[in-house]
C-alpha cells in the first residue's frame, strides 16, 4: 500500500491488538463482513460475505456489480467483522457496554483470475457459509464462474479489538441495589424450512445442525 494507514489505538487500548491468529479466528467465525469505500465522494457500507484462504480475506460479487469494478480496478477498502458475545449492564447506562470481538483490515483488493485458483477460493466461501455443503452441490458452469467476481484482500494492515469479562464500574456505584452483570449473546440455526419446489423427499442434511 502507498500511503500509511494509521491503526494507533487511542481509545480502550487494552482492548486492542495486531496478532494475525486472533485475526483469522475472528474472521473464521464470520458469515458476513461489512465493507466500507469511498465512491465518488460519498462513503458506502455494504454487507458481504467473506471467507479467509491463508493470509487473504476473500470476497466475491456479480461482475456486473460496480462495487466489484471498482474493486477490482483498486479502490481502497476497510473490512469489519464483529462478533456480539455479550450485552455488559452495569448500575448506570455510562459503564454499561457490550462483549465482542471485531476485526477491521486495510487493504487493495487483487481479482482472482487463474481458473482453479478462482474455483477453490468460491468452494471456500460456500464452506465459510455452510460446512459440508459443498460435497452435495452440482458443479458451478462456466457461465456462473465468468459472472463472479472473486477478490482477495491480504491480511497485512489490520486490527482486532475485543472486550471480555463484567462491568467496569466506580466503586460508589457498588452500593446500589441494581442488577448488574453479563447477558450471553449467541447465533444459532433455527429448523431448517423445505424449499416449496422439492420435487424428492428429500430430509434436510445433519450438516446444517452445525451452521
């Protein structure tokens, strides 16, 4: 990248880091990512799905898409993820807060042009999305490969920020017959709903349990 990109963190820095492998577990967990730009002056944020393949984080779209274009022809990007674990009360809303681990990475995205190389980084991302689906679905034809984009951001300039753990609240605070503590949060798969056009009796997979 030409230009420096300041990831200093000057807020709650405890809570911030730089370890790659804290980054790739954030990012493995992900279904979705959100990806900001700047276009023609004015600043977008859109979600997408992602997948990492070794060092890269992986994005795709329709090449008819004009995020994708401009993408692919270098405009420069940030890409967050962010896990909400928790909800923190505290005895005042100004302590209360929130668990999560997030990831936010800097970067020029590249297309992935060879082939199998393009066809490997798409199987990643239906595995991303749902593990062991790929082992049921029919082939993707040429027409669809040639309609997809497939990018790929290096995880090089990047940051993490999590916060764990109870309230952080003043000692005053303490003498207050309020309930305070942490509400778990987590994403689950519900029941699995039959497509209305299934022509076979055919059960849902175990796989998607795992989801």
């Amino acid at each position: 990248m030409s230009e420096q990109i300041d990831t200093t963190f000057r807020r709650t820095p405890e809570r911030g880091g730089k370890d790659f492998e804290q980054a790739c577990a954030i990012i493995d967990g992900a279904k979705i990512c959100h990806v900001g730009f700047v276009m023609d002056d004015q600043p977008y944020v859109l979600p997408m799905a992602c997948a990492r393949d070794g060092e890269n984080l992986l994005l795709h779209g329709s090449v008819a898409s004009r995020l994708m274009n401009r993408l692919a022809d270098g405009l420069r990007c940030c890409v967050t993820i962010t896990h909400l674990d928790g909800i923190v009360l505290a005895r005042s809303a100004f302590h209360s807060s929130m668990n999560y681990r997030s990831v936010m990475v800097f970067g020029i995205a590249t297309m992935v042009n060879e082939l199998s190389a393009k066809k490997e980084g798409l199987d990643t991302l239906v595995e991303q999305l749902v593990p062991g689906r790929l082992t049921e679905l029919r082939e993707s034809t040429s027409k669809e490969i040639n309609a997809t984009y497939l990018l790929s951001i290096p995880i090089e300039t990047f940051t993490t920020k999590v916060r764990t753990g109870p309230p952080d609240e003043p000692s005053i605070d303490l003498d207050l017959p309020i309930w305070a503590g942490v509400v778990s949060l987590s994403v689950t798969a519900g029941e699995p709903v039959t497509a209305p056009d299934m022509r076979f009796d055919t059960p849902a997979p175990g796989y998607l349990s795992r989801i």
